[in-house]
C-alpha cells in the first residue's frame, strides 16, 4: 500500500529522473520518441544505442529505482493496453490481449441493471476507438461483437449499441 500521496510523490520522482537523464537532451541516446506513464516508458531509439540507453538510466539512481527493456519483436511491442506495430516506418496501434486473457466479461444474464450491461459495450467500443488505427478498427469491432456474444449478451443490444456508440464517437472527431 502507500499513502494517498505515493502516486504525487512518484510523479515528482520521475519528472526529476527524467530532468537529469536528458539535461544533454535526448539526441544524446539517439532518442528519437520518449513518452511515459506512469513508469512505463516508450522509447524509440536508434539501434543500437538501447544499452547505452539503459545503463544510464540505472545509473542515476541506483539502488532506488530499476529498469528493465522489452524490445519489438516481429516489429511489434506490447505498451499497456496497446499492440504498438511498426509497419513501413509507421506506427500503428491496436488493443493488446495478454496470452492469460480469458474474455470473460458480465453475462448478460446476470442480475445487474441494463444500463451496466450497455455500459460495458459502450467501454469495449471506446477502447477500441481510442486504441486501433483504422486498418484495424473492424476487426476489433468484431471481436467485441463475438466476445460478447459469448457471455450470453443478444446480438440486437450489442449491434444497437456499438451504432449507437460509433456514430457518437465519429462526430466528436
């Protein structure tokens, strides 16, 4: 646990890390793209500068604070809930499933009020909304669809909510 000030103080802590790993600036490392949350960091790197990279990291604070590097493989990387695909020299999102996922969300069945029901639907459309690059949206939309046709959820409330959902989160484009 922590006091309601752990999230704060961590905040402050990775801001004052990130001031003195880059007072050179990050061309240094060959950074090329460096976005954190939280402490999860994203960084495109030129290859072959990651080590360097990371040593200097683990330097500044040894003892205190440890990281770790996953790197792309297939020219794709898992970043919190996302798929990050390189695809010629774009970058291009999609939603991340772990291997342990088991798909299983709230059967319709269960005894909690619609409004619940449609609000795990209208979750499902936003992620995949916020997370997918266009080439993949459909594809995510379907998966949803079948998802929760599994968990017992009738095709005529999944299909009306999803239109219902996509319609209001194209015109806030």
């Amino acid at each position: 646990m922590g006091t309601p000030l752990s999230p704060v103080m961590a905040e402050i802590f990775m801001e004052h890390l990130e001031d003195i790993a880059f007072k050179d600036g990050f061309t240094v490392f060959g950074v090329k793209r460096f976005k954190r949350y939280v402490d999860d960091i994203f960084v495109i790197i030129e290859t072959g500068k990651e080590g360097a990279f990371l040593d200097h990291l683990n330097g500044l604070f040894a003892g205190q604070i440890s990281f770790t590097m996953e790197r792309e493989e297939n020219g794709m990387f898992a970043f919190l809930d996302s798929l990050v695909i390189r695809d010629q020299g774009l970058i291009k999102t999609k939603v991340y499933r772990k291997p342990t996922n088991s798909e299983r969300y709230l059967n319709f069945h269960s005894n909690h009020p619609l409004n619940v029901k449609k609000g795990i639907i209208t979750g499902m459309v936003d992620r995949a909304f916020s997370l997918c690059h266009e080439q993949y949206l459909d594809d995510e939309i379907q998966h949803i669809r079948q998802k929760l046709l599994r968990n017992s959820y009738p095709i005529h409330l999944v299909e009306a909510t999803i239109k219902k959902r996509m319609l209001r989160l194209k015109t806030l484009l």
